[in-house]
C-alpha cells in the first residue's frame, strides 16, 4: 500500500486547503446568521414568491427564515459545488500527472501490475474525498452547536451523505478522464461539475429538461430537497451507482491496455 500512502500524502495540501476553505466558509456563514436572522423572515417569504428563481434554488420547499433553512438553501450550495470542484480536480490529476511529470517510466518499472496502481490510486481518491467530507461535516457541526440549534440529524447525515457520493461520481468521471489523457485535464474537470451544477439548475425550472434530471448527480444531493423530506427517485440513484462503476471500469480498461510513454 506504499503507493496508496504516496497518494494520499501528496494530495493531503490540496486537501486540507480546500477542506478548510469550504468547512471554514461554512462555519462562516452559519456564526453570521444572528445578524441577519431578524431579516430572514422577510426574505423567506419575498424569495418564495419569486416564481423560477425559487424553483431552481429550493426556497419553494423550504424557507431560509430558519438556521436548517438557512443551511439547506444557501450553504449547501457551497458545500455541493465546492466539493464537486474538488472531487473534480483530485480525479483529474491522480492518474495523468504520471504522463504530464515523467514519472510513469518509474512507477511501472516497480513490481506492481497496472491493475493495482490504478486501484490504490482510485482508493487514495476515495479516501481523500471522505476526509475532505469529514471535515467539512465537523466545521457544519461546530457552526450548528455554536449557535445553539442542531438540524433533523437524519436529513442532515442524508444529505451529507448524498453529497459524498455526487462527488464519488464526479470524481469517478474525471478519474477516467484522467486515465484516458497524457496531461491533467483540469479544465475540463472543473467544466464538467460546474456545467452538471447549472444543469441541474435549468433542469428545475425549464420543463423540457426534467427529465435529465435523472442523469445528474446534484438532483439527488439538492440540500433543500433532501431537508425538506423530499426523496430522490431510485432511477436516480440507479444511473449514478451505474455511471460511477462505469466509467471507474473504463478506466481500468484503459489504463491497463495504454501505451504509457
């Protein structure tokens, strides 16, 4: 497992980094709801009137006239898409940075098969992007009891929970982009979960487009969905569990018969 540890050491500042700027964000947000909250309510009820523009960030489900409507409305969105960015950027770079840095001459010259590179690089991804997770869940957490009012636990590990997995598949994704090219496909990566996001968006206010709801994985990890009670659909859950075993088979295949150079 000493590749597993190289992987998950030389990604832990990025790591950290962006842990500490979403998690910390967060915390941000949630200590500054006392100065707004006389606000809120007013807000809560402007906002639910406002047609699309409610439609599309949830605050026809719930009202950010609370501190769990708060969170479920506004600061999931910087949970959901900053994690989708980072799951992004780890996936990209993780198998390709060999190529781009000159050192896959090295890694493939050691006695270890490709099928098990490739495997203890995806398990250092998936390791990173739980920690990444934890502790952004810790800093939700901490923000919650320091203003003295904890969310429904079951929507809150629910919708944690679904946030992970959104990342999985995206991660997942670019970890096959990442194996299909010779350098770091960065932008595109971050193209890819920023797109998904604002499809989903449009997806929730454009009726000719709900149906690709299915296919993306924000419609099942929406925070004001999730604290509101309303479930995704199993189709959802189904082409999301497909798409992530999909394209991390893929990109086994393709690592495996590649002509590494």
């Amino acid at each position: 497992m000493h590749l597993f540890r190289q992987e998950c050491k030389m990604n832990l500042k990025m790591l950290l980094i962006w842990a500490f700027c979403v998690g910390g964000l967060s915390l941000g947000c949630l200590c500054l709801y006392d100065s707004v909250e006389e606000s809120m309510g007013e807000m809560s009820e402007a906002f639910a009137d406002m047609g699309v523009f409610s439609e599309a960030l949830g605050m026809d489900k719930i009202g950010i006239g609370t501190l769990e409507g708060y969170y479920a409305v506004e600061i999931s969105i910087l949970i959901s898409l900053g994690g989708a960015m980072f799951a992004a950027m780890l996936g990209a770079g993780i198998v390709a940075k060999e190529e781009e840095g000159h050192t896959c001459e090295f890694l493939n010259a050691l006695p270890l098969s490709r099928g098990r590179i490739i495997g203890e690089k995806y398990a250092a991804m998936v390791v990173l992007l739980a920690v990444f997770h934890g502790i952004c869940v810790a800093f939700s957490l901490v923000g919650f009891a320091w203003m003295g009012s904890m969310p429904d636990m079951g929507h809150f590990a629910g919708y944690h929970g679904a946030v992970f997995l959104m990342c999985l598949e995206i991660g997942t994704i670019c970890f096959l982009l990442s194996a299909l090219k010779s350098r770091k496909p960065l932008g595109l990566s971050i193209g890819i979960a920023v797109l998904l996001y604002l499809l989903d968006l449009f997806c929730r206010v454009v009726p000719a487009l709900e149906k690709l709801k299915v296919l993306n994985p924000f419609s099942y990890s929406n925070g004001a969905d999730i604290f509101s009670g309303i479930k995704p659909s199993t189709g959802t859950w189904a082409v999301g569990t497909a798409a992530t075993v999909l394209a991390l088979g893929l990109a086994v295949r393709t690592y495996w018969r590649r002509d590494l150079v």
